[in-house]
DNA sequence: TTGCACTCTCTACATATGTAGAGATACAAC
DNA sequence: GTTGTATCTCTACATATGTAGAGAGTGCAA
C-alpha cells in the first residue's frame, strides 16, 4: 500500500504544474507564472501552496527569508490519483467501460488510435512472456 | 455546447448510483438502502439529495407528502464529466497519455486487453469510412 | 382522539476550499 | 539611520461539503 490517494483540487492543479515546471521555487515565482491565467494575488497563491504543504503535496524549506517549495509526488503519481478517483467512482473499478469511454468520448485521430493499438499489443505481449 | 461540466463528489457518486439503481425514488428509501455501506442518518442523505436537485444533478417531484427523486443527469454524462475532470487537469487535455497511463496502471488481463484491442480496431475502420 | 410510524422541514456546526487584505520583516541602497 | 522593495505572517470571510438533531405534518390503527 503505496500512498493514500493523492487527489488534488482545480485550484491544486494549477498550482503543482507550475512547481513541476521550475523546481524548486519560491511563491513569489509562482504567483507571477499564473497570473495572467488566474489573476491570483501573492496572498491566494500562498495560501494555497501553504495548505499543500500541510497535505504532503508540496515541500517547503525555509532558508532566511525565503521559503523554497518543491513538489512531494511526481507527476505520474498525481495523474494516478486523478485516474484511481474516476476509476472507483464513476466505473466501479472496471478498467475496460473506462477506456471505452474515454475512445467513445475523445476525437482521436488515426494515428493515435494506431499508437495505442500498438501500445496494446505491447502490453499484451509483455503479459504472456511474463 | 450541451451542459457545463458535471462534477460529482464522493458522496454525490454514492447517492446517484442508488438513484440509477431504482429511478423513481425517496430520500428513506436511499438512506436505508446506503445504510450499511455509510451509515449516514437520513438527515445526511436528504440534504444531500436536497442540494443536488439545487445543482441540477437530480429532479424531485413532490406528491402529497413524499418526494420523488430521479437523476437529471445518465450515468454516461457523469462518467464523461469524471473524465473530462482528469483529462484537462492531469493530462493536460492530451488523451493518448491518459489512456496510456490507464494501461499502465491497471493490472488488465489478456481477455481485456484483447477486447480493448478490437475495439480500437473497429474505431479506426469507423474513423476511415467517415 | 389518541398514539404510532413515517416523512418532512429547518437549523446548525465542523471542516475544506477559494480568495485576499493589513501589517511585520529583512535586506539592499542611499 | 532612513527609505524602498521583496517576502513573509496572520487573520478573515464566503461558499462548499459532510454530517446530523429537533421538532412538525400526515395518516392509519386502536
């Protein structure tokens, strides 16, 4: 048992892209990055970024006057979390309605329907020889 | 542009999956049947009833001293707005990954992988004959 | 007409989330 | 020392969400 689901707010979202982008990074950083998106003050984006650091989203480390964040889950993690929440609540845990969907759903070219064919037949040959 | 995205919470996921269950419904009725699994009084499910008919997400009728719920929104809107959620914000909107990481996470077997392989073959004839 | 049994309405409160102002601090430049 | 300027801390408030108790309305059975 790895970790308790990570999920994340819109709000969170937006914020830890930002931090995954630069490191290590000081609110100040942050808050000018997403300004012209979300027009969030110094004190929103604090506040936030504070709060996940109290979730075990964020890291922050405090060197004289300025405190550096880091992300504490990656990337795949998160995309993990977001999936397992879609996956439990709206498909019951079956895999196989969910990507029907998501193919039933999405305006997927050609060649991206030959890519995961491929990614398919990949995985399914892996799965014997194991 | 058909509905604004549908968002559910958990509880909301709970609560709507008993709707869908037996459609034309009463909030006693939902309590007693979620009983075991969340032992919420019946307070706590008619208010959230309550507050989802205020967000659209169901309908109730009331006849003499019974409320009737039913679901304003099918199963296949909410799963697409669950999607819609993880897509924009963990994938950046990208459906391959997503799709990919689903791949990568679940532990399909063989049979699924198969069906999930036929079908995109059926998608990409589809795709070629439009 | 009294009393259950069922369903409802109203109100309440804790925690979570979105959003931000006001004032304190630290450091560099003058 | 005084003044800026960047950065921080604290506090606050609105809305959303989870959770539920107390008491009122309705109708059947005795």
């Amino acid at each position: 048992m790895p970790h308790s689901e990570i999920e994340l707010t819109e709000a969170e979202w937006t914020i830890i892209k930002a931090v995954w982008e630069k490191q290590p990074c000081a609110a100040p950083d942050i808050q000018e990055r997403l300004e012209k998106k979300t027009a969030w003050t110094y004190s929103t984006v604090r506040t936030i970024m504070d709060r996940m650091v109290a979730k075990g989203l964020l890291t922050a480390e405090k060197i004289r006057n300025l405190t550096l964040y880091r992300s504490a889950v990656t990337r795949e993690q998160a995309q993990r979390g977001e999936l397992a929440y879609a996956l439990k609540h709206a498909f019951n845990g079956a895999l196989t309605p969910m990507v029907q969907c998501l193919l039933d759903a999405g305006d997927l070219s050609a060649d991206e329907l030959a890519k995961l064919e491929t990614l398919i037949k990949e995985k399914r040959k892996r799965a014997k020889t194991k």
